[in-house]
C-alpha cells in the first residue's frame, strides 16, 4: 500500500477492515480521513494500531496516544467508539448504520471547517 492510499481502509467514507487490524500506518489513513492528519507523526511514533484503539475508552487515554487538544481528542475517542461498535455489530444492517453515521459527521466536520 502506497502512502496515502485510502483504498484498502476506507472506501466512501467506511472502513473496509475491522478495526482491530488495521496496522500503525493504516490509523494514520484513519486520521486523515477524520481530518485528525495533524496527529498521524504522533500516532505513528507511539506505535498506535488498531488493537491499541480497541482499548481506548477514556480522552485521558486518546490524550496520552498524542491527540493533545481536548476537543479533538474528544471527537476522535467518539468515533473510535462507532469503531468499535462495528466490531461487535451482529449483523450488515447494524454495521452500515454506523457506517452511515460516521459520514454524516465527516460531512459536518467538513462544512464547519469551511465556514469557519
């Protein structure tokens, strides 16, 4: 996978693996896609996987991975927990609603961003 490519994690806005197997590189892809780039170098050098993000459950903990502002740190431990849910979803139907809610608050995080 080169970097920055997208296709083997995230397609239209949805992630393509589970969660607990995405590799260090491929949350920085998660980032990105979150518009968390900023935070990837951090990530990436605290060695941050997928089964690290399993874990997380508290901002404290998405503070100490180096996600240093609060409110972005806020925001990424909510989407890790969607992230999560999908991993114990049962069935299809579950997992696109997540999916479907994750890319309605991209859509938001992307429309603040332009008029702010």
């Amino acid at each position: 996978m080169s970097a920055g490519d997208t296709s083997e994690v995230m397609l239209n806005g949805k992630l393509v693996k589970p969660l607990s197997e995405l590799s260090v590189d491929e949350v920085g892809i998660v980032l990105e896609a979150l518009k968390l780039g900023k935070y990837k170098e951090a990530l990436l050098s605290n060695e941050i996987d997928g089964k690290c993000l399993m874990e997380c459950s508290t901002v404290d903990e998405v503070i100490e991975m180096g996600i240093s502002l609060s409110v972005k740190a806020k925001y990424f431990l909510k989407e890790i927990k969607k992230l999560q849910q999908l991993m114990k979803a049962d069935d299809e139907t579950e997992m696109d609603d997540i999916n479907t809610e994750m890319q309605m608050n991209m859509v938001t995080t992307h429309t603040v961003e332009l008029f702010a």
